[in-house]
C-alpha cells in the first residue's frame, strides 16, 4: 500500500505570494490533517478534513486555509506569505470513522519544506 | 486546556545503553489517545504506539516498551539497549476523545545514540 504523498517537497516563494501544497493520504483514509513544523514552534496542528468538511481547526490565521476532494486528496494554501511562514508542512491520514469520537493514529507523509524569502 | 511536555530536550546515550524518554500530558477529558512518534533526519514522522485513556496496560515491541500511568498523567517511552539506528526526534502526542486528527504533539526528545 503506497504511503502518504505530499507535492511538491521543496517550494521557495517571496512574501506576498500564495501557495499551494498538496496530499494524497494512503487508500482508503478517509481523514486527512495537516500540520507546521518550526524548530521555534515545533509540531502545531493547523487544520483537519475529513469527507470534504473542515472537521478541526487549529490556532492559525485565516490566510491558512485547506479543502479535502472527493477521493480524499486534500490541498492546503497559504496567501500572503510571511518570513514567518517558512516551515515543514506536514499533511498526515488515518481511516477514521465519523461519529466514533476515537482517534486512530495518524499516518505521515514526507512533508513539504518551504521558504519565503 | 489541552498540553504535554517532554522536559528532556537532548538525550545522548552509548550503545546497548537503556534510555527512557519522558512524556507528561494535561487534559481535563476522561477519554483521551497518546501517541508515540519518531521522526528520523529524514524528516518523515513513524508512528510508534497509541493508547486510549482505559488501558493503562504496559506494552512492550522488541526493544521498545511503553510505561503509562494515569496517576501521575505520564507516558513513558523506554527503549532497551539502544542502538546508533535509534537515533531520532521522538514527539509524544495527545488527542481528545471527538478531535479526531488533531493531535497535540510535545515538544520532542532528540535522542543522539553514539556507538
């Protein structure tokens, strides 16, 4: 079974500019978060999706702002960039069934290193 | 509020040394998920082990055990004669019951196993 699949790795943008990264979580997950690692601010959960809806939200302003598909794949965009924006992105799936109210564990992908310049 | 705290910034052990890492969490739900994390310098985070709030059971996998303790709000990571391979950031992480993919992820043990 293929992992987690995150595009592109690697992105260095300007402040001001929008971007967009994308995931493609292992068949079958229906669950789909996304995460911002910083070495100040370490592992901070930005937002999930789970069935096309916005299902958990984290503490990040409104330029961050995500959307799942049908098939589960989800992107998440960043406008505006800010220096302070540059970090790993990490998108992560897991099966998870609504309404259970469990947490299965997550499963990651490689991450998306940016940069603002 | 939801928190967990990993006080051990760096950990430098020698091989076949036993090294315990340490995780303590805060969470006002009776219901909660903990979660064990590697992450080795190729970035990409492994899961290790998760456990609901009801099951306080030890567990052990090979070289890796896990001490959970309700009492004290602690989920400790022991592995058994380390080696140069286990050399990575581990991030203990919690999740409350209905939220799903958030997790709350401590701030992470570097460990540095030396041969």
């Amino acid at each position: 079974k293929a992992g987690v699949t995150q595009t592109p790795r690697y992105l260095i943008k300007t402040r001001g500019q929008q971007v967009t990264l994308s995931c493609s979580p292992i068949s079958g997950h229906r669950s789909v978060s996304w995460y911002q690692q910083t070495p100040g601010q370490g592992l901070q959960f930005l937002f999930e999706y789970f069935s096309e809806t916005q299902r958990n939200k984290g503490n990040f302003p409104g330029r961050f702002s995500g959307r799942q598909f049908s098939n589960s794949r989800s992107e998440m965009n960043v406008s505006t960039l800010e220096l302070g924006d540059s970090a790993l992105y990490l998108c992560a799936s897991s099966r998870s069934n609504a309404g259970t109210g469990s947490s299965d564990e997550q499963f990651f992908g490689p991450g998306t290193r940016l940069t603002v310049l | 509020a939801q928190k967990v705290t990993q006080a051990q910034t760096e950990i430098s052990v020698v091989e076949k040394e036993d090294v315990t890492l340490d995780c303590v969490y805060e969470t006002r739900d009776t219901t909660y998920y903990l979660f064990w994390y590697k992450q080795p310098p190729s970035g990409e985070l492994v899961f290790l082990i998760r456990r609901n709030s009801f099951d306080e059971q030890n567990e052990i996998s090979g070289r890796y055990s896990w001490n959970f303790q309700k009492s004290t709000s602690s989920f400790n990571f022991t592995i058994t004669a380390s080696q140069v391979v286990d050399s990575a950031v581990y991030f203990c992480a919690l999740s409350e019951y209905n939220q799903g993919g958030k997790l709350i992820f401590g701030q992470g043990t570097e460990l540095s196993v030396k041969p």
